[in-house]
C-alpha cells in the first residue's frame, strides 16, 4: 500500500494537472453552472515537507455548490498527484548600494 508520500504520486506539470482537474469539474457540475470553472492550481514550495507542493486559487465567483465540487476534486487529485517542476526563486545577492552622479564619460 503506498504511504502518500511525494515519491508515491503521479508527477504532472501545473497545466496538465489543472487539465484534468477541469475535466472533471466540468463533468460534475450542473448543466446551468457554466460560468463556474475549476480555479486554478498554484504551486508553492515549503521548507517543511509537506504532502503536497500545489493548492488551487479561490473561486472567482463563488458558487457553494461549485465550491464543494472543487474542494472535492482537490482532495481526491492532492493523494495522487504532485506538480513535477515550477520555478525555484533564485536567492540573489545583493549588490552594494552606490549613491551619486554617475556619467559614462567618466
């Protein structure tokens, strides 16, 4: 039996993630729900290490029914699947601060 792990899950890009999920929704969503859709899945990175490394946004109008089919789809794909690659903030170093006029014929 898998553990639910990282190591476990499917690895899916963000868009082929957000793909299936979407298919879903709109295959479970009433008929007279259509400007509802499945928000959009962000991926995060956290120190700790946490079962998951992506979430979904909020709703952008907010429907409770579509609300709790979202929320469902979200908690069946979070067992599942883990976003393969998203892009690392790079830790920069800080250059010095200079102060003063500065001209290109000096």
């Amino acid at each position: 039996m898998k553990s639910g792990r990282q190591g476990d899950k499917v690895q899916l890009t963000l868009g082929d993630l957000y793909r299936r999920m979407s298919e879903d929704f709109r295959a479970v969503r009433p008929d007279d729900h259509q400007a509802c859709v499945m928000p959009m899945v962000v991926a995060f990175h956290d120190e700790e290490e946490k079962d998951t490394n992506w979430t979904v946004e909020p709703l952008t109008s907010f429907c409770p029914f579509c609300h709790s089919l979202s929320a469902m789809i979200v908690t069946e794909y979070s067992t599942r699947f883990q976003v393969r690659y998203f892009p690392q903030r790079l830790v920069r170093e800080a250059a010095p601060m200079t102060t003063g006029y500065f001209c290109a014929a000096d």
